[in-house]
C-alpha cells in the first residue's frame, strides 16, 4: 500500500514547478497594492516590472536614424503582445535624459505587465523570448525578468541538493547507524515524503498561489523530519531488540512509545507553521500549507510505514554493521555524564551559555529589512548584470518614481487645486520634481508646463502624480518619505502611495502587525500540547523560553553574514547589500521553532519516561538525555545537512534561510538540549513535574498516558509528594 501510494503520489506531482510563481512577498489588500491594481486598470500604466535596455550594434549612436527606426519598432511590438499595458521608451517619450544612459550609449523601454506577480512573470517568460531586433542590443531586467530566473535558478538549486543530499546523508546514516539496512530504511521514508510533498504541492496551486520557494523549503523540510524520525524510531526498536524483546514486542513497543512521540512531535512543528498563515502574503500562506502537510506526511510515514518495513525486517535491520563494536553503548555513556556534570553546576553553566547565546544575538539589534529584487539572483544571472548597469548608468529615481494616487479628482478640479498640493510635494525633504497633470514641480515652484504626455496622469477615477526622489527606495530615507507623503495634509482629497518604497513600508507593517497574533499561536499551541504531554505547567513554559534563546544564534547570523557581509567565505558568495529581506525572520522563527520542539519532544518523552518509572528528577534526566543524546546530536546533524546544501543555492534567499535553519538545529540539538535543558531541570528540581489539581485531573482525562507495565503510576500533583522521590547530590 505505501508503494502504491508513493507512486501515486510522484505521478500527481510530475510538473509541479510549472505551476509556482514567485513573488507573494506583498500584502495584497495593502494600500501600495492598490495604488498598483489601480494605475494599471485606470490609467493603464504604472511602475514598470520589465525593463529593456537597448543600444545599437557596431557601436552605433543612440540617436542613429537606423536605431532610432528599430528602436520604435520594437515599441510597436512589444505593446501589441497579450499583457502589455502600456511601454515606453527614450525613442517614444522625447529622449528624455532620465531614460538614456550616463555615457550615452544606451536608452531604457519601460514595460508595465498586467496582473498579479503570477500573471506577468508568466507574460515575461512568454514574451522576452520574442523580444528581438537584428539591429539593437538587448539586455531584459525588472522584477518580471528576475522572477523568471529566480524559477529557473530555483528549480536548479532543489536538483543539485537532491544530488547532494542523498549520497552524504547515506553515508551519515551508515555511520550513526553502523548498519547498511538500517541507514537504508530512513532513506526510503524521505523519498516518500519528498514524492508526497510535490503531489501536495500540485493540489494546492489548484486553489491558491503556490511560491516557487514552497518547494524547496517543505522538500528539504519533509526529508529531513522524516529522516529524523525514522532515526528516532529506529533506534528504539534497535534498543528494544537488544534487551530480547522478540520483533513483534519490540514493533509493538517502538509504536506505543517513540510512535507516539514522532507523533507529537509532528503535531508541534505543524501547529508552529501554522502561525504563518495569519499573515496575508501567499509567500507565507504556501509554504505553511505545505509545510504542514508534508510534515504530518513525514509523521505518518513514521507510524505506519515503518513499522511495518521494521518487522519486515526484524533482526536483520542490523545486518552488514561494520560499527558494530564502535556503536555499542557503555552503561555510563557520554551524554549522561555531561547531563551530571552540568546538573552539579547548574546556575554558571546556565549563564555562560545564555550570556553566549545572546551575545551571538545581538547583531540583529541593527537588523534593516527590504523587499527581494533582482540581487537575490546569483552575479551571473543576466537580469542581475542588466539591473547593476541600470543602477550604476542611469538615475534609478526618473525611471522608479513614486505614484501618489487621488480618487474622484479629474478634469478641470484636478487643474484648479493639484498646483498648490504638488508645490508642497515638491518642498519635502528627498524629493527632486514632482509631475502632474498641470506640469512638473520642483523645490516649491513650477518649473515646467504640462506636455501632452501629462495627459497620463488623469482618467475618469481620479488623478495621480509622479514624485522623483534620488534615494534608494528600500533605505530608512525611502521609508521616511513615504511615511511623509501619506501625512501631507494639502492634498484635494485622500491620497494613496505606491511603489518600491511604499510596498516595504507596507510588508513590514502587516508583517509586525500580525506577528503578536503568531507568537501567541505558537506560545499557547506549544504550552497546551506539552502540558498534555507532560503534564507539567512549567516545563511548557521552559521549553518556550529556551526554544527562543536557542534562535538567538541564528537571528544573529542572519544580520552579521548576511547583511553585514562577514564571513562570505563559508556561505559563497552573494552581494551584500546592508539590508536582509523583510520576510526570512517570519518564516525562519515559525521554521525553527518547530524543528527545536521537535527535539524537545524527543528528549522530554525519554525523561518523562524514566522519570515515571523512578521518581528520581535528576536521574531522569541523566538517562532520558543519554537515551536521545546520540539521536539527537545525530538527527541535526542529518537535519542540518539537508539544510545547509541551500548554501550552494544561487539564491541569496534560499542561501540565508538553509544556513539559519542548520545553524539553528545544531545550537538547539547541542548548546540547549544538552546543557541549557539539564541546569534547567536540576534547578527546579520536582517541580518540573508539578501541576495544580484541577489541571492534573485535566491531564489525567485528556493527556498522554502510558500503558508500559514497566512504568509505575506516580502521582504528579504537588512538590513534596511521597511518589516524587529526589535523590540528586546538593548542588555546588
């Protein structure tokens, strides 16, 4: 049946990627959004997202009769094509300055394409192809073009990790595992996940936008939680064959127990991705649909599947171990000695990692935030090469400006009061000219008349301006010139503000305004399903904490290397551009909170586990932590190796998310689980395991229970109970 299924699944999933899009990065009900709908339906015009920057061959001059002729034609053309909405070029407008380039060689075609993100990255791919003339040279940028090869570079990148991934984790599997047939068997699992994330993935672009990094990121994600489970379920039933059980028993008791785990481990990382579907940008809302399912897939796949293949096997999931001697445990081994050496000296251990911790986080205090363009493209990308000679030959601000939107003033209205509100435009600080219907201002006065081109900016809906400004659209200015702009109060009627600028300060403001809402999902989600697994109040309330001084680390990295350019070397190369896009800690957060709790199940479960069986907090924890130590330490390793082949991506995106993730994994799996988590307990003591009645009846009804005759029933009510038996040596 899993075969079947497997198949099946590969099949519906065959072509997914045709079917994503890029982008999903705005807002799609935020003001910048319609000012951007708006230009397009009303004025048929707008910011351009394709860019053609022409020039003539054999060194001929920009204003050659031969160039001039081609260059009109190719206008001609490129409006005729379905999705166009308005192009215009140095040739067409009056070979204005702004649209020709600093040495003179080149002039710019500005095309604006019709529709959503979707829609004209789909027009961009169907028509550049066509764009041609044997007497001009062309180079093609704007976000258009950068989308298409941002697909094309994506879908690269997810081949070669596949490639990559497969061979080195076999050959970790063999060495954590000592076994051929039991490294084999966690492979077999990922493939289903990662066949099964494709087949999701196709469902879901029938009813919403799918982001073309969805893939990447629930592919590396379903493989490496499926691994990761099977790593853990594995394990135990290899440690259940070593105590005699026969294979059935053994089967049976690897389900009830680390089944029952993976289970709610997979729950977790599911309900902390689903924190990222309160965001209204579909970036998020894919890769949390997604994210979801393939997570819950993996977690199956766990449970049913292999088990199933595990008494298949039976004993022979230990054939061709070639480390075996090496693999075998002592009675006192590494992680139980290092969880007593840290309980005997818990407070300075815990302030020196958590003083660690938050000196590593404390880059992102400068953290600056912008929105992906064409630099996330690797330095060979043609649209990255055409976009840095637009940025380092022509003035961005003439061919970038900012729409001010006006409803319902038109005609004769518009004429009698926009000289007076483009006059105070023109007077704010970082605005160069502003151009309307009545002529262009500059610096409180009118400095040209209306042309005939000026008729663009009026139609029956209203009117709108052009404000040029010479500063970066993403930098704190373009930000603060926004903000200024939707302040100005001498305008006619409301006004809307579009643009580069615009749609960041946009993002970041429903981003910030629904992260509390997030937090809290994931915060009350967290506690409630660590109670029921526990039945403890405060250890749901540590593993919060601790889950998020694990992601310092990560949080800092992603400022200190990736906006600030350090250490290059060891992630390859990408341009630094002082800014990280406004998106990646949203989605790293609810990504990497999940996987920490994933460790965190799998190491609670253990000590949850011995700790009913003796009562014994300190020895408890000492055991469970030797028990899931080796597992833990080896699944970030595997987890964080699939993560960090996205350093090889071209994608400076990708490139930021895979290294964060891995980086986080292993900090969680080594710095936390196996100090942080210990000095914790050791300092509470019994009252990890304390609950006041009413929830403890709560837990008993609802919560996990264990049915192992091995495992007493101990009453977990209240600090000081006969049942709670506290052995530990006084702490020094």
């Amino acid at each position: 049946m899993t075969v079947f299924v497997a198949a099946l699944a590969a099949f519906c999933g065959a072509g997914v990627q045709q079917h994503l899009v890029n982008g999903g990065f705005q807002n799609p009900s935020s003001e910048s959004m319609q000012v951007d709908d708006a230009l397009a339906r009303d004025f048929h015009t707008g910011a351009p997202n394709l860019v053609v920057i022409a020039s003539g061959r054999a060194g001929q001059a920009l204003d050659d009769p031969a160039v001039t002729d081609a260059a009109n034609r190719l206008v001609t053309r490129i409006r005729s094509f379905d999705g166009v909405v308005s192009a215009d070029s140095y040739w067409t407008s009056g070979r204005p300055a702004s649209l020709r380039s600093k040495d003179g060689t080149s002039g710019l075609i500005l095309v604006r394409l019709g529709g959503n993100e979707g829609a004209y990255q789909a027009t961009a791919k169907r028509i550049v192809p066509e764009i041609s003339d044997d007497r001009l040279n062309l180079r093609f940028t704007g976000i258009a073009q950068a989308y298409v090869e941002v697909e094309q570079v994506s879908a690269d990148d997810l081949l070669r990790a596949e490639l990559i991934v497969a061979p080195v984790t076999l050959v970790l599997l063999v060495l954590i595992f000592g076994s051929l047939a039991a490294a084999v068997v966690p492979l077999v699992v990922g493939g289903i996940s990662v066949v099964s994330t494709t087949a999701v993935l196709q469902v879901l672009t029938e009813f919403t936008p799918v982001s073309v990094f969805a893939l990447n990121v629930t592919t590396a994600l379903g493989l490496g939680l499926a691994i990761d489970y099977s790593l853990f379920v594995i394990s135990r039933f290899r440690d259940e064959l070593a105590t005699g059980a026969e294979v059935g028993a053994a089967v049976r008791t690897t389900v009830r127990t680390a089944g029952k785990t993976v289970l709610f481990s997979g729950v977790t990382v599911a309900l902390s991705l689903s924190a990222l579907l309160v965001f209204p940008m579909y970036f998020f809302r894919s890769i949390a649909y997604g994210g979801i399912a393939v997570v819950l897939v993996a977690a199956l796949t766990s449970v049913v599947a292999l088990p199933a293949c595990l008494a298949l096997l039976g004993h022979r999931v230990n054939r061709f171990d070639v480390f075996g001697r090496f693999r075998r445990r002592t009675p006192s081994g590494f992680w139980q000695r290092l969880a007593l050496g840290v309980m005997r000296r818990p407070v300075p251990i815990m302030t020196v990692i958590t003083a660690l911790l938050l000196l590593l986080g404390s880059p992102f205090l400068t953290a600056s935030f912008s929105l992906a363009d064409d630099r996330v493209l690797p330095a060979s990308s043609p649209a990255h090469q055409a976009a840095r000679y637009l940025r380092e030959n022509f003035d961005a601000g003439e061919s970038n400006p900012i729409p001010v939107l006006i409803r319902g003033v038109s005609g004769a209205e518009a004429a009698k009061t926009l000289p007076s509100y483009a006059t105070e435009l023109s007077k704010l600080p970082n605005v160069r000219r502003v151009d309307t219907l009545t002529g262009s201002y500059a610096g409180g006065r009118l400095v040209a008349p209306p042309t005939p081109a000026a008729n663009r900016f009026t139609s029956g809906a209203g009117t709108w301006l052009s404000v040029v400004s010479p500063v970066e659209p993403y930098s704190r200015q373009g930000r603060t010139l926004v903000t200024a702009l939707r302040a100005e109060r001498e305008a006619p009627a409301p006004v809307q503000v579009g643009g580069q600028a615009a749609q960041l300060v946009d993002t970041t403001h429903a981003t910030g305004g629904r992260l509390p809402l997030a937090l809290l999902i994931i915060a009350v989600t967290t506690f409630i399903l660590l109670f029921l697994f526990t039945g403890s109040v405060l250890i749901p309330v540590k593993a919060i904490v601790l889950n998020l001084l694990s992601l310092t680390a990560t949080f800092g990295a992603m400022v200190y290397v990736f906006q600030d350019g350090h250490l290059k070397w060891l992630v390859g190369e990408f341009e630094t551009t002082g800014m990280i896009d406004a998106t990646m800690p949203v989605l790293m957060f609810c990504i990497a909170f999940g996987l920490s709790m994933d460790y965190e199940v799998f190491l609670l479960s253990r000590i949850r586990e011995e700790y009913l069986r003796s009562g014994d907090n300190t020895h408890s924890v000492a055991l469970g932590l030797e028990k899931t130590g080796r597992v833990m330490s080896a699944g970030a390793v595997l987890i964080g190796t699939v993560f960090v082949t996205f350093a090889s991506s071209g994608l400076t995106l990708l490139k930021l998310l895979g290294v964060g993730l891995a980086l986080a994994v292993i900090v969680d799996a080594t710095l936390v689980r196996g100090l942080l988590v210990p000095a914790f307990m050791r300092l509470a003591g019994r009252a990890n395991w304390w609950a006041p009645p009413s929830l403890r009846r709560l837990h008993d009804r609802f919560g996990l229970s264990e049915s192992d005759e091995h495992i007493s029933e101990l009453p977990l009510t209240a600090v000081g109970g006969s049942a709670e038996r506290e052995v530990a040596k006084p702490m020094t």
